[in-house]
C-alpha cells in the first residue's frame, strides 16, 4: 500500500509542478500588495492596535481607547472573513457609543484567491500604518479599505438608534491621490487624441461593465473601477471626472493613475508596441522578481521533501523484505 501511494505520488509530481508554479508566478507577477498610497486620520497619541506591553494591561485610564480598539478588530476580522466570498463588501460594527463604519474592494479582474490574500495584506497594513486613525483610507495595487468611527454628536451616529445608519459616502469627486510616470509623450503625434478617445471608451464601459472596465484602445490601455456602493451612471460620471483629471494633472506623461471619492482611473501608453490586455496598471505589470524566485524556490523545496521522505519509505520496505 505504501509503495502504491509512493509511486502514484512520484508520478504526480511533474504535473504538480506544471500546474502550480505557472499561478505561483502569475500571482507574483500581479504585485497586488504593494501600496499605493494610504491616508489616516487620527485624533489620538496612541496606537489603539497596539499589543499591550504587560500581560494584564491597565485600560482604566482610558477605557474609550480600549472600546474603540475592540470595535475596529471586530469590524477588521469581519471584513476579512467577507473577502474570500465578494470582491466588495460594506459594514457597519459597533454601538451607539463606539461603531466603525467602512469597506474593502478588490479589483474585479482579480480572481477570489487573489482578492483574499489582497484583503488579508490589507488589513494586516491598515493596522501598522493606522492603528490609530479615526479614518483611513489604505489603497494597494489589487485591492483597497476605507473605514472611519462615528462620533456620538454627528447625524449618522445619531441615526444609529433608528437602525438607519448609513456609510460615509461622498458624492463629491475631488482627487484623492493622483500618479504620473513615466517619459513625456509630447513628440508623439495624436497621443492626446487617443487617450481622449480610450476615456470616452472606459466612460460608457464602466456603466456597461458594472462599475469596471479594462481594455485596449490602438496603444493604450486603460482601466477603471468605481466604488461598489457607486450607482451605474454615477461611476460614469466619476470615471469623466477622472478621465479629465488625468488629462489635465498627466498631460503629457505616458503613464497616469487619478483616484477620486468613488472612483479610480489608470492608463498607459505604449508607443513601440501593442499594449497587452492582461496588463494591470502602470508599475503594476512589472515582475516581482524577488517575490517570484521566493515562492518558487520554496515550492520546490517542499517537493524535494516530500521526494526525498517517498524515497526513505520505498528504502524501508525494501529493508523488510531483506529480512
């Protein structure tokens, strides 16, 4: 029986290999967890994630803190326990005193795996860089969090013993964080004519595509994403917003990503080549090298393992049938 198991094993671990490094490095190569940008809002001195330094803290002396820190766990461990199911999902944890309000997206072309690695990233981040926001907003490449705690004095927090409690949404579009990369593209004829054409184009796809879109138009490539409580003309009017933005903030430069309040957009021109569809914002397509050779090697470091224990197990019986 062992040596079946052995054999069937031995035999598998090629067709382990070709099936498993190629999405290995895919997933390396989408670099999904580097940061793009983060804002944090803080009120407070001190990092209520913080692990407390003794083992039986005193949180007497600020018993708020302590209750705001409970309250932004929960709500943390609710949405990462939501992101192996949904690519966007809103919440709202807490009570009349203390409740956080907020939510995660993922990229939309990113598969369900990816989207809960990203989130778990995510959160693991939000909480070193944030720990001690009122409100944060933290964006990667694959996914981003917004979140924020309602004071007891504001309408929605008022609100709550009504069970009618909303999320912070703002309709305004002003820009948030704005990218611009890249070499300048003033000698290249008609490249603001067709970014123009390309925005137009992701405009009417994103209404279309349910607040996304992806795609190549002659030589560039375009992406754009709405937030997920963002209505379908809504997000068209946002990625315009966008798209202007863009046009006048990254004029001339051949790479651009501008994120506003419910939307973002991110294109890049190649003026040698075809752009490729799979491509995932500027910086975006460039292979994590590192990252890459890290897991792979330690892939198959764990193959060589189990290779090497198949191995001891067919030595041992051949030891018991010598006896």
């Amino acid at each position: 029986m062992v040596v079946h198991l052995s054999s069937l094993l031995t035999q598998a671990l090629p067709v382990i290999i070709l099936l498993y490094l190629p999405f290995l490095i895919y997933s390396s190569q989408l670099d999904y967890d580097t940061l793009v940008f983060k804002q944090c809002d803080s009120s407070d001195d001190t990092n209520i994630l913080q692990k407390p330094t003794t083992k039986y803290p005193n949180y007497s002396s600020n018993k708020n803190l302590f209750l705001r820190a409970q309250t932004l766990s929960s709500f943390l461990r609710k949405l990462e326990s939501e992101s192996s199911r949904s690519k966007y999902f809103k919440s709202l944890v807490g009570d009349e005193e203390h409740a956080v309000s907020g939510w995660f997206q993922c990229r939309e072309d990113y598969s369900s795996e990816i989207c809960r690695r990203c989130v778990s990233d995510l959160l693991g981040i939000s909480s070193r860089l944030c720990g001690n926001a009122t409100s944060a907003r933290i964006h990667l490449r694959g996914c981003h969090l917004i979140y924020k705690f309602e004071r007891d004095d504001t309408p929605s927090a008022q609100a709550y013993n009504h069970r009618n409690y909303e999320l912070f949404e703002n309709p305004e579009h002003g820009i948030i964080h704005k990218v611009c990369d890249g070499a300048t593209a003033e000698t290249f004829a008609g490249f603001e004519e067709m970014r123009s054409d390309a925005f137009t184009a992701a405009e009417i796809g994103v209404v279309d595509g349910h607040g996304f879109y992806e795609d190549s138009y002659k030589l560039l490539h375009v992406v754009a994403q709405c937030d997920g409580h963002v209505e379908a003309c809504d997000c068209g009017e946002c990625v315009s917003a966008a798209a202007a933005s863009a046009a006048e903030e990254c004029r001339w430069f051949i790479a651009g990503q501008i994120y506003l309040e419910g939307c973002y957009v991110g294109y890049t021109y190649y003026p040698h080549e075809n752009p490729d569809h799979s491509y995932h914002e500027s910086q975006g397509s460039r292979v994590n090298t590192g990252k890459s050779l890290a897991i792979v090697v330690g892939v198959v470091a764990a193959l060589v393992f189990v290779a090497i224990f198949l191995m001891f197990l067919k030595s041992l019986r051949k030891k018991g049938d010598d006896c």
